[in-house]
C-alpha cells in the first residue's frame, strides 16, 4: 500500500474513533489556507514612562488589593541594554516594538544634551537623546521594528490650540541620524480618551480632525517610509467601557487616510481603575469571545472609513490599568494564546500586547526581567506557528479551541494550537498522522510558574532552556483538562505550507 493510501486508511479508521468516542478530528494534509499575517503578528509595547520612568501602575503583590492612593509607583528607566531582556526578546522576534501609551501624549522629547532636569510648560515627562538611543539600539539588537505616537500636550500647540509637528519633527529626524526609521506611527495614544490622556481640555472630533489632517500631511513628507496608523481607539466597542469622543465621529473628521487601522483592546478594567472581574470567569466563553466583539465592531468602521487597509492591534492584555491579579500567572495564558489564534484566524496583521515588562500584564517580571507563563506561551507560538493561516476544520466549541497554521521552519508542515479550557473534563483530537506535542500545564491556574510536557521552565542564568517536544504516534491526542497543546506535524505534507 503506498503512502497516500496508507495515511487514508489511518484517518478512516482514525475518524470512526473519533466518532466513537466524541472527539475531533483534524486532517492536518487537507486543511485550507485562509489567509496570511505579518511575520511581526506577534509583538509588544514597552510603554514610554517605563523608558522615561516615571510613575506607572502599581504591581498588586502578595494582597491583591492596592488602596486608591497607592495606584501607582515610581520606576526607574527600564534597563534596555539587560543581557537577559534582550535574549527574552531576541527569541520572539520578529516583531513590532511599539513605544506609546498614555504617558507619551505629553511626554517631551529634548533634543540637546544634556536634557533637562524637568519638563517644559505643558508637557509632563522628559524623554532624553540618550534614551531614545537606548530604544532604537534595543529594537535593532532584538529584531524589532519601532512603532510609536507623539505629543499632544498643550506645549505642543499654538496660540490657537492646534497642534504643530515640531516634537515630532525633531524625534523622526534624531531617528534617521541614528540610521534608524520608525515603522509606524500614532498620531496619538487613544484618542477617544483625549480629554483624560493629556490633550487640552474640551478636545473633541473636530479638533482631532484638524490636528490629524496636519500630522498626516507631515508624516508623508517627513518620513514618507512610516506607516500612518490610526486611529488607536479604545473603549467604544461593547467589549469595552465608555469613550469621550467615537470611534466614527474621529474618523469621520480626519478623513480616514491611513495606511494601517489601528485599534486597542482590553477584555476588562482592572481594579486599580474599577474593574470588578474575578478569576472564575477568566477561562469563560463569553470572557474570551470579548477579542471578537471588540474586532467586529472596529472592523465594520475599517470597512466603511478604511476598506481593504490591514487592521493592527496595537495595544491589547487582559485588563486595562495594570492588568488583574491573575494575568502574571498560568491563568492569563489561556486568554492570551486564544486572542492570538482568533485574531490570526480573522485576518488581524499585528497585535502588540501591554507590555513586555511593566506590571501585572508584562510578559517578564519588572526588574529581574524573569519569564511569566505568558512569556513561555509567547515563545512557543513564535516557534511553532507561523504566517500562514489555515482552516483547522472544527469549529471552536464551549471548552475546546483549535486553531492551525503553516509550521515556522518545515515546508509542508502544519502547527496546531489547541485549547482545554474545561477545568475538569478532557478533550481530544483525532490526528492521522504522528505528531510533537507541547503540553502547558501548572501545578494550579493561578501559579507564576508553568511546566512543558511536565518539567518547569525556568531560564538557565540568562538562557533559554530547551524547548523539546514529546513524539506522540497517529491516533488519539488526550487533551488533559486546563492544558494548552501544541502540535507540531512535519509530514503533513499540506500543499499550502510548501
């Protein structure tokens, strides 16, 4: 019997198991491709005020509970030049380094050494040469592209209130002295916030509209290699909490001319901002599919403002404000892996999660910079899965997610990410063809620490340890209950991989 009739005959008989005994089967060789995402799909956001320092959300600690006045907490400048930092982030490159956020929207950008000690009149924080240079430097040692927005602030605007590129002007060019470009720019941090993230008091569309239209025409003739996106809205969608000014009327203003539409998205408030979500519900269907609610609502503005332009997530984790409790732990794996498998499933080009090292939501502990369970998540989707989507054939179902892409490094190959998300009950796949499993596990959900196939991962010194997987033979692959799995299948042999 020859090999395609031999792999026929195993997923025949693969297939009535899977009848049997209620599981799902996949064909790995047969499944179409949908569509294809950015190399960078996978990225992050190092925040602005942890480049600066300044005062940033609090970690929450051993207590869980922070008291109203303790919501933030100084930090110094992060350490961008850490041996360990660059190592964690060289092996998830490629990616998209975005530098924003709030605290950018009245951050000043001293083009003089050395900077001053304090900031000028209207702005809030002061962002030197030296530590932009630590920024480009980093992004060029790890395999990052630079995505960034710009100041706001009232010391950014004339005696009319409208804004003038000068900061802007001067951060592009001190870049391209560096021999670096910015990839992508916001013209600012959420701008659906804008009266309460450093914009003048009373802003609203119209403003924006006009400002945008200036930032635009700027943008194409000083750095014409930058991607505009825009607009970085957060809040408007059901899946969100209530905005100043709408997503529609902004682009209705501005007149929509971006190259990229960008957008963020958290699936909760945190409690430091009000938020009153509990872990019990973190492994839900209706928590997750929050990823969707918020991308069909910006979607059907892209369409009508921006049609056929790539839609980026370009600031995205668990819980606005610092994140919860529970997202430095294995719990928030689950919901970070599944956004990802979604997002590429739905044609989104790049999401950049908050933040690569800040808070409860970092992907690496501030300061020791030790990997969280998102972290090891992180690492094993950039190895594992790559551009190219496909049709992983089930359809997501209460408890049980699957998602499949082209393997990274194997033509023909195919990855499958497949999600447990019952607490107490396995699931199971039906594959036809042998496979390398990666199970991530922990001892309990809301642990720091998450084990592979079993054995802890844990950095050596500064070192990734291995990441070895456990040959599982065709047949069924058990889905132990609140596990993630990864499939590596080299042989598939799928005509959309080669």
């Amino acid at each position: 019997m020859n090999s395609k009739c031999t792999t026929t005959a195993i997923l025949i008989a693969v297939l009535a198991g899977s009848k049997a005994f209620g599981q799902q089967a996949v064909a790995p060789g047969g499944m179409a491709r949908i569509g294809e995402i950015d190399p960078r799909f996978q990225s992050y956001n190092i925040e602005m005020v942890e480049v600066t320092g300044g005062r940033f959300w609090k970690p929450f600690g051993r207590s869980h509970a922070l008291a109203a006045q303790d919501l933030y907490e100084y930090r110094l400048p992060i350490e961008l030049s850490d041996t360990r930092l660059r190592n964690l982030a060289s092996a998830l490159a490629p990616a998209y380094l975005r530098v924003s956020g709030t605290w950018a929207n009245a951050t000043y950008f001293a083009d003089s050494e050395p900077a001053p000690a304090t900031p000028p009149a209207g702005y809030n924080s002061v962002l030197s040469r030296a530590q932009w240079r630590g920024v480009v430097d980093f992004a060029q040692a790890v395999g990052a592209r630079i995505v960034t927005s710009f100041a706001v602030s009232a010391g950014t605007r004339d005696a009319s209130g409208a804004w003038m590129p000068e900061q802007a002007s001067r951060l592009l060019a001190y870049t391209h002295s560096l021999g670096a470009h910015i990839a992508a720019a916001e013209y600012m941090n959420e701008p659906t916030l804008a009266a309460q993230n450093g914009a003048p008091p009373g802003y609203d569309a119209a403003a924006y509209g006009r400002d945008f239209r200036t930032f635009r025409a700027f943008m194409r003739q000083a750095s014409p290699e930058t991607l505009i996106a825009g607009p970085g809205s957060i809040g408007d969608s059901a899946a969100g909490t209530t905005s100043r000014i709408s997503t529609r009327d902004l682009l209705a203003s501005s007149g929509a001319d971006v190259d990229v539409f960008s957008y963020h998205h958290y699936g909760a408030l945190s409690p430091r901002c009000g938020g009153r979500e509990t872990p019990d519900r973190a492994l839900s269907e209706a928590w997750l599919a929050r990823t969707d609610h918020a991308l069909a609502f910006y979607k059907a503005l892209r369409d009508q403002f921006a049609p056929g332009k790539p839609i980026w997530l370009t600031e995205t984790a668990d819980a606005a404000c610092g994140g919860n409790a529970w997202d430095a732990t294995f719990l928030d794996s689950f919901r970070y892996l599944d956004q990802l498998g979604r997002l590429a499933k739905a044609g989104v080009q790049a999401v950049m999660h908050n933040t690569l090292s800040g808070s409860d939501y970092g992907l690496l502990a501030e300061r020791t910079f030790t990997p969280r369970p998102n972290y090891w998540a992180a690492l094993l989707w950039r190895r594992l899965m790559g551009p190219v989507v496909l049709d992983p054939g089930p359809p997501t179902q209460a408890g049980l997610h699957v998602y499949a892409h082209c393997a990274t490094d194997r033509a023909g190959g195919v990855s499958i990410l497949a999600i447990n998300t019952s607490r107490d009950m396995p699931r199971a796949l039906a594959i036809p063809l042998a496979s390398e499993r990666y199970v991530l596990s922990a001892s309990r959900l809301q642990s720091a620490f998450v084990q592979l196939n079993g054995r802890t991962l844990r950095l050596a010194d500064d070192a990734l340890p291995a990441i070895t997987a456990k040959p599982v033979p065709a047949g069924i692959v058990t889905l132990p209950p609140a596990t993630i799995t990864f499939l590596a299948i080299p042989l598939a042999a799928n005509p959309s991989c080669r």
